[in-house]
C-alpha cells in the first residue's frame, strides 16, 4: 500500500486471497526504474524506415502466402501488429507514447512490474533485513501459501483453441500474442523451438534419402554378400566359457541391416549435418534478432537488471557484509570480492558436479561389464550356437538398463544442482540460470553421451587377439561384429534418445495432469482435508482455479530447453549412425511444441513475464556441440566405419569390387595356441584347427605371428590423417558461413541506425517545443481556475474495477 499498490480482499473460503491492483502512477514510476521500452506513436518518416527495411517480394510472398495457408494464424484472432519505435519509458515524454499499442504495458509487464515490489517491499518496520523483506520470505514462513499471477480467461481460450492444440501441429505461432500473455523470456523459447523445428525438415527429407539410398542399393555391398553367402568361414568363440565356433554367415542379417547406415553416402550425410548445424545456429540469431528488434528489447542486457532478492538477502545475513550495510551512505549492493567470498561455493558446487560425473562414468562402466559378463556366460534367450542373442538382444537390453541409470541419475542431480546454485552469490536472474544451465547440462553431456561415446570409439579396438586377449576384472573386452560397431551405435541411439522423450512427454504432461485430476476428485468428494475441519478450495472463480494449478518456477523453461538441447546433440554427434535420428527429432518436436503449450496455459500457474533479448547461455551450448560434433563424426567415420579400410584396400590391392575386402579384414588362429584350457576342449570337441577373427594381424605362419602387419599402421595413418583433414575442411567452411551470415541482417542493422537518429531528432524537436511553451507560460498573465486532471486510459479503469463479479474482476490484470 505505501507503494500504491491498491488490495482488494477475499474472505468467503478457509483460504483468504488478496488481488493487488497497480494503478497508472505505479506502472509508470516503476516501467522508468526499470527502464522498460514503450511503443511511441507513429514518427514522421518511420513508415518510410520500415519500407526500406523490408524486402521487396510482395509477389512472391503473395504466392507463398496462397500455397500455404493451410499454415497461417487466423488474424481475426491473432491480429498482425503494426511495427513501433521503442523508447525506454520516462514520465516527462508520456505524451510520446502510443497508450493504444497492444505492447503499451501489455500483461507480462504489468505483472512483472508487481512482482518487482513484491519481492523488494520491506513488511516490518525498522531496519530492512532478509528476515523482513520480500513476499518469497512471508511464503517461507508461512504467512502466506502461494503468490502467482492469474490466468485471463479470454486470452487464454484463444491461444488453448489456436495454439495448444495438437489438431494445430502444422501452424505458425502467435508468438507476439505469447509474448504479450507469458512474457519475452518464454516467447523466445517457443520462437527458438519453432524455427528448430523447421530447421530438422531438410535434413530429415535428406536423412529419408540416404536410408532409402541404403535399402535400393541394399544386394550391392559386396562385404553382407559375401558373409551371408560364406558356409565355411569358422569363427573364434566370443567368450571364455560356455561359447562355440560359430559360422560367420550367422551375422547375415546384422551385417546387412549395418549397411543401411555404413555405405558409400555416410561421409556425405556426415558433411550435411556439420553444415546445417552451423547454418541453423547463424539463422537463428538472425532470426531472433528481428524478433527482440520487433518487441522493443533491443540492447537490453544484464547490467539493466536489478539484483536478485536472495542474493541481496544472503548479503544481508553475512557477517562480513553486515558490517558495511549498517553504515551510512553505503549502497545495498556491496562489490563481493570472488576469492575471499564466491570461490568456496563455486568450488564447492562445482566440486560434486564432477563428483556426479564420476558416477555416472561408473554406472557406464558398470553395465559394460554386464555385457562383458553376459557374453561370458551362457546365452538364455536364443540357442547358443546362433548369433541373436549376442548381437540383438544384448545390446537392446544393455541401452534399456543404461536408460533407466541415466534417467534417475539424471532427476536425482537435477535437484541437486538447483540446491547448489542457491549456494552460490549469483547477483542477477540471468547469473543465476547460466550458472545452473552450466553445471546441468556439463552433467547430462557426460550422462546421456557417455555410454554412446564407449560404443563409438573404445569397444572392439584394444579387444586383443584368442590367445593374447586384453581383460577387465577378467573379463574379455566386447568386440564388434563383422559388419563394423555403427550398427550397435544405432540400437542405442534410438533407445535412449526415443526413450528420453517418451520419459520427458510423461513427466510433462502425465504427472500434471494426474496431479491436477486427484485435486479435483478431493474437492468433488471430500477425500482429504488439508485442516482439521476444512476442506481444500473449490474452484469458483479464476484466483481459486489457479490456485489449484502446479506452481511456476524461474528455472522452468530450464528443463523445456535442457531436453532439447540435448536432442540436438543426439542428431549432430551420432545421426551418422541413424540418418532418421532428425526425423524422430522433428516428429517429437511438432508434438512437443504443443505439449509445453497445453502444460503452461492448463497445468501451471502463469509464470511471472522477464525480459531477455536471446537464449542465454544455450547459444553458446550448442555451438560448443557443434564443433564438438565435427570431431566426432571424424573419429566415428575413421574407426567405427569400414570407409578408411576400403580405400586403403582399394589402393593397396587391384579388387576395386572389394571381392576379397571381407577376407582382407578377417585374421587366421590356430586353435592349438589357445592359452585357456576351456577353449582348447572346445575346439578339440568340435575338431577345428583354425578359426577367424576380426583384426588385422599377421596369420600363424607369418613371421612374427599374430603381431600387427604393415597394412594395419596404414590404415591407422589413414584414419588420424582424414580426422585432421576432415576436421580442417569442415571447420575453414564453418567459419567461412559465420563470417558470410552475420548475427543481424543488413537491413535490419540499417533500419535500427536510422531508427534511433529519427528518435533522437523527433525527442530534440519534442524537448524545444516543451522549453518555448514554458517559455511562453511565463511571459503570459496566469489564469486562475481549476486545474484539469488528465484522465487514466481505458485498462486502468478497467484494472481498478470492484472484483465481486468473477468475469469482470478477475481479468488478466490482477496479480493474487
């Protein structure tokens, strides 16, 4: 009330609810503290700027408008706003602004303006504390049970019927009516999870190409040929106890399911994806560009952004700070120094991320072992004599278990990590989410990747050879089938990247939507009774039904991007293994898109609308991954593919039909240099002399035997160079499209330039009239009389109505 807010109290249920109200005075006070942009009305020569600044392809925008526009919002609903110049807000140029605007203090920013004093107003007297300040402290301590703004019922049934509807999958987004209803922060999150999604649709069509490329050309490999069509190739036993000689055209249909995703297009599909993934990160930043342009947050940044509550309440209670804010004239945002003060937290929380990491490396480590300890045994769910078992069954039970590790890992460090980050001195919101995006996603990078990084690069390259193999806790290594690893890479791909998704849509929306149905089923009849002798609140109205709602926390859009994210690096370090991995990525997106939409407008409370100008510190995540991604694809082409082998064979070896490739990577073993005792009677039982393995070393009766030949450093010069090559080329041709598609386009850098000199010019001319008509007032005689109040705009008086009538007072202009 001391800052003008006007209280309007309900008392009718066990649960009393107070609506804040801030009227005109207060908003405009509070929008010039927080330097808020405001839309001016129309300049002499905008419309000139704007015209210039468009392209000029009226018709071939009419014509695409036409093809698709099965796709376009329904502008009755959604109509499209006239562009603005935006001017931070200041009471003494209010004749400037355009009060008719629908960014003209729209309802995200009213609501952040309130929330603003809420948690900055002192609530006792005296001197002001931690312990008195804030409303999140009055929540804390149970004075109150929530505080949340409420959802407006007619905004809300558009954006429920156009937009959070999956029957609208194939339509654009309102994204100028999202901002206005959520705020910038989450607009720009559904703006950047839109333009992903169409970004996937090329590569996806191209990822359809390469795998029906793979099935026309599917009776052409000459390596599943020739295995399918060999009867007399014994292979070596895969295990110690328990295994036999097997035939190697047992891996008949594995080896030909491999050349789907190992072919001659690979490279090339591997070359597309380093491409796009840089082509997508530049048009984004475009993209947004033009978006933060249009909603007037242009150079907007985190030095306009006012502390953190906590932040100053853990100052507050610090003895070292304490000291320093009791004097006077002292400030009450000291200068924390960073060794003395923030290092022990950062350390600290930084200390038990790598903790978790070590973790998570052991649970990876723990389910190799599995394997390797089930390819020891004896097989239980196919005859031991076939290869199911061992290249089919493992495998997708292996990435079933590793998925469950992954996912509780994965919850149980999520709300660890939040703890942590409150530990620390984070001075601003924006400080606060990248510090926890840090520590969050460097985990499930290490969590999610890890076991499809071992699969990649280490299984069946140090396994050894029969008599000489390499162990672990005496178990021999996995090795890889005929065909190459890619195949496995694949199985685990899509297990845990679909299974992922499948576990985010649950969380998401399932447990909302359950929680929510056994809340009404306890109003409905009477199941429990939160006081002794009261019942839980009735939804009678809109405060009462968001009461009921799940609450919003900042870090929220966290896990929406997180999720993503960590898509994006499924497609770009490992599509080379499944070219449909972007197919499944957009189909879930299309869908999640919608899901997130329904989450926040029918399961949650309405967030608190912040101001960003981009997506923070996930830009700079991705493009870490994306060079990350170059690497790896490198090394996954070089040691996990059959590329390199075949053209050192084809330069090596006069068989450009690689008729003899699959003997050329096969090696030769007597069995009688067996050095465990199992494998001897084996062998003795089946009366094989010799059997065959997948290494290149040299036959038994070469001289040394079974020791690495001159073709295998060949090929291993040949792989770390196409790395270096690769690695060179893809990334001069990554620079070379950063340097060619600037961050902002031409046209919009020269309208912002022309913009502010119009800006600067029309408040020069506005500031000399004001100076001649005080100038004036002063030489002319005074005229008594009444003074003349200017009346408030028409959604003032509407903020200020009396809230006994559940249409009129609870409209999207309260805050309870």
């Amino acid at each position: 009330m001391s800052e003008g807010i006007q209280l309007e109290y309900y008392k009718e249920q066990w649960v009393h609810f107070v609506k804040l109200h801030a009227p005109a005075e207060v908003l405009y006070r509070y929008a010039e503290i927080l330097k808020i942009k405001m839309p001016l009305k129309i300049i002499p020569g905008q419309e000139q700027i704007i015209a210039d600044a468009t392209p000029d392809f009226k018709t071939v925008s009419r014509i695409c408008r036409s093809l698709f526009s099965s796709v376009q919002l329904n502008t009755e609903l959604f109509p499209e706003r006239t562009p603005r110049i935006h001017l931070e807000f200041a009471r003494k140029y209010l004749e400037l602004y355009d009060e008719e605007h629908p960014n003209f203090f729209d309802e995200s920013t009213r609501y952040s303006i309130i929330n603003f004093i809420m948690q900055r107003q002192q609530f006792e007297g005296g001197e002001e504390k931690a312990d008195n300040l804030g409303i999140e402290k009055l929540i804390e301590d149970g004075v109150y049970l929530c505080a949340y703004t409420l959802h407006d019922k007619d905004t809300r049934g558009k954006l429920l019927k156009e937009w959070a509807n999956i029957g609208k999958w194939k339509n654009l987004q309102p994204l100028d009516h999202i901002k206005d209803y959520f705020g910038p922060k989450v607009a720009l999150y559904f703006a950047w999870l839109g333009f992903y999604t169409q970004m996937l649709i090329p590569v996806s069509i191209l990822g359809i190409l390469f795998f029906v490329y793979g099935f026309l050309t599917w009776n052409s490999d000459p390596i599943s040929f020739d295995i399918c069509n060999d009867n007399e190739t014994i292979m070596c036993p895969q295990c110690d106890r328990g295994c036999k000689f097997w035939s190697l055209n047992e891996t008949c249909t594995s080896s030909r399911f491999n050349y789907l995703i190992d072919n001659q297009m690979t490279m090339v599909f591997a070359f597309v994806m380093a491409i796009w993934a840089v082509i997508y990160l530049e048009l984004w930043k475009r993209y947004s560009a033009g978006l933060v342009h249009r909603w007037g947050l242009t150079g907007f940044n985190h030095h306009v952004e006012h502390p953190r509550p906590q932040y100053l309440a853990k100052i507050s209670n610090s003895k070292r700070f304490s000291d320093k804010l009791n004097e006077p004239k002292t400030t009450f945002d000291p200068d924390v120094p960073f060794w003395s003060t923030k290092f022990l937290p950062n350390f600290t929380s930084y200390s038990i991320m790598v903790l978790f990491i070590c973790i998570s490396l052991i649970a990876v480590a723990a389910i190799i072992i599995y394997r390797m300890a089930q390819r020891a045994s004896h097989t239980i769910l196919a005859n031991e004599n076939t290869m199911t078992y061992r290249i089919m069954v493992l495998p997708i039970t292996a990435g079933f278990l590793d998925l469950i590790v992954i996912s509780i890992l994965d919850m149980v460090y999520s709300k660890l990590a939040v703890r942590l980050t409150n530990y620390e001195y984070c001075r601003t919101q924006t400080e606060y989410d990248e510090s926890l995006t840090i520590k969050n996603y460097v985990f499930q990078f290490v969590n999610y990747y890890s076991s499809l990084f071992y699969i990649a690069f280490l299984k069946g390259k140090f396994v050894g050879y029969p008599s000489k193999y390499n162990r672990i806790f005496s178990f021999r290594q996995e090795e890889c089938n005929p065909g190459g690893c890619l195949m496995e890479l694949c199985v685990q791909l899509v297990i845990i990247m679909v299974g992922k998704q499948a576990v985010n849509a649950i969380v998401e929306i399932l447990i909302p939507f359950l929680m929510r149905t056994a809340k009404e089923f306890s109003q409905r009849y009477d199941w429990y009774r939160r006081h002794s002798e009261q019942k839980l609140v009735p939804s009678t109205n809109q405060f009462t039904e968001d009461f009921n709602l799940l609450p919003t926390e900042n870090s929220s859009l966290y896990e929406e991007y997180l999720e993503m994210v960590v898509q994006y690096g499924f497609i770009t370090l490992f599509s080379l293994a499944f070219p449909l991995a972007p197919l499944l990525a957009l189909i879930n997106n299309v869908i999640e898109v919608r899901l997130d939409a329904i989450k926040m407008l029918r399961f949650m409370r309405r967030p608190v609308g912040m101001r960003a100008r981009n997506i923070g510190v996930w830009q700079s995540i991705m493009t870490v991954v994306t060079h990350i991604a170059v690497a790896s694809s490198a090394m996954i082409i070089a040691f996990s593919s059959n590329f390199i082998p075949k053209l050192v064979y084809k330069a090596t070896h006069d068989d450009p039909e690689l008729n003899n490739y699959l003997n050329f990577t096969l090696a030769t073993f007597y069995t009688k240099d067996y050095g465990t005792q199992s494998l001897l009677d084996v062998s003795v039982q089946a009366n094989v002399t010799e059997c065959r393995y997948i290494e290149f070393r040299n036959d038994p009766w070469e001289n040394p035997p079974y020791k690495r030949p001159m073709i295998y450093w060949k090929i291993l010069t040949a792989r770390l160079a196409f790395i270096v090559i690769y690695q060179n080329i893809i990334t001069m041709l990554q620079g070379i499209l950063r340097w060619a598609v600037p961050d902002v386009s031409g046209r919009l850098l020269k309208r912002i330039k022309r913009e502010n000199f119009l800006l600067r010019e029309h408040i020069i001319e506005y500031e000399k009239r004001q100076a001649q008509e005080v100038t004036q007032s002063q030489t002319q005689p005074r005229v008594d009389g009444a003074a003349v109040t200017k009346t408030e705009p028409e959604f003032f008086l509407r903020q200020r109505q009396n809230g006994s009538d559940a249409a009129a007072g609870d409209n999207a202009t309260t805050y309870v």
